[in-house]
C-alpha cells in the first residue's frame, strides 16, 4: 500500500511540474495596450510569415517584410522564435500560420542574425489592420519617423533600450523534464529510499 501511495504522489508531482502552461502564462493587464507594447519593444515591423521550422522546444517562423514601422534593419526577412515547439508549448507565445500577415511588436533576440522575439508574448502580435493605431501612438511618444520606413533602411540606426521597459525573461523556472527528474530524486531522498 505504501509502495502505491509513493507512485501516485511521485505522479501526480511529476504532472504538476510538467504543466507549465499557467505558469507561464503570468501577464499583467497593461500588455494588451499598444503604448505598454510600443515601450517594450526594440522594433515594429509589418510581414508576412512565409516559412514555419518547428523544433523540439522551439519554433524559427521566417517573416518577410513590408514595411518597418520603428527602428528598421536594411533586411528583406527575419526569423522570429517562440518558446513553443514539437514537445513544448507555453501558452503566452504567439501563434503565427503560413502566409499570414502580421504586425508584430519585437525584442532583439540576436540582431545581427536577424533573430527577434514577440515582445510581452502573444499581445505583440497584431493584425495588420492596427497599423494606423501603432502609427498614431508612435506619433504620440515621439518615435515616428520618416525613416522608419523600409525605403530608408540605410539611415535606421539602434535605439536605447527603454527605461519603461520590463525585464526580459527568457524562460519559466521550474518546468521541463530537469525539474522532473530533481523532484522524483527529492521524493526518493525525503522517503529514505534508496535509487536504483
């Protein structure tokens, strides 16, 4: 009987930490808000995703773009990576399917290999029909400029990181199959048993 309670316990553990999903899905209210987006984010874009390269625990989509609305790079395509992959999903990452149109709200993740993330998670992605919102409160913050747009690349050049803006987390503690194996040794060692 004990031997029974052991595995449900060690069970039910195991599935607890394998549920990342509500973990990771901590967003404050404020990400929804274009402006708290606009802070956030190292550059806007308009694209079209036109490649999907889905890994373990990773997705690469490759967007080619249309038009910079802040803070531009002289680059026909970008890659931008969610945390969701083959075996892995995180609810808060963005969804993207094949030749959709896409405003998105970005991070650097590696700009010079032209790698980004959606910046605050899935809330950094628009439909291309908000442009003319995200246009009016660039405006607003004073972040416009002619420049911005894909025709004048060459003159874009790295804006500051912005004080407003929260701290980037790469990843959830606690998740994944690491903490899985750690938990099922800590039952052992609490339990006295010794492992195989």
């Amino acid at each position: 009987m004990r031997k029974l309670n052991m595995l449900l316990i060690l069970s039910a553990l195991s599935l607890l930490l394998l549920a990342s999903g509500p973990a990771a899905a901590e967003l404050i209210e404020e990400a929804s808000e274009i402006p708290y987006q606009i802070n956030a984010s190292d550059r806007i874009v308009i694209g079209t995703v036109s490649g999907i390269d889905i890994n373990y625990d990773h997705t690469i989509f490759k967007i080619t773009v249309e038009e910079w609305l802040y803070n531009p790079l002289p680059t026909e395509t970008i890659k931008v990576r969610t945390e969701t992959g083959k075996y892995v999903w995180t609810e808060d990452q963005a969804e993207f399917t094949q030749n959709e149109s896409v405003l998105l709200m970005l991070r650097d993740e590696e700009p010079d290999e032209q790698l980004f993330s959606v910046s605050v998670g899935f809330p950094g992605k628009h439909p291309t029909s908000d442009r003319d919102a995200v246009i009016e409160e660039l405006k607003i913050q004073g972040k416009w400029q002619d420049e911005n747009r894909i025709e004048n690349t060459e003159t874009a050049s790295e804006q500051p990181a912005d004080s407003n803006s929260p701290s980037d987390t790469k990843s959830t503690p606690f998740t994944g199959i690491l903490w899985v194996v750690m938990a099922v040794i800590g039952a052992f060692v609490c339990t006295g048993k010794k492992i195989p």
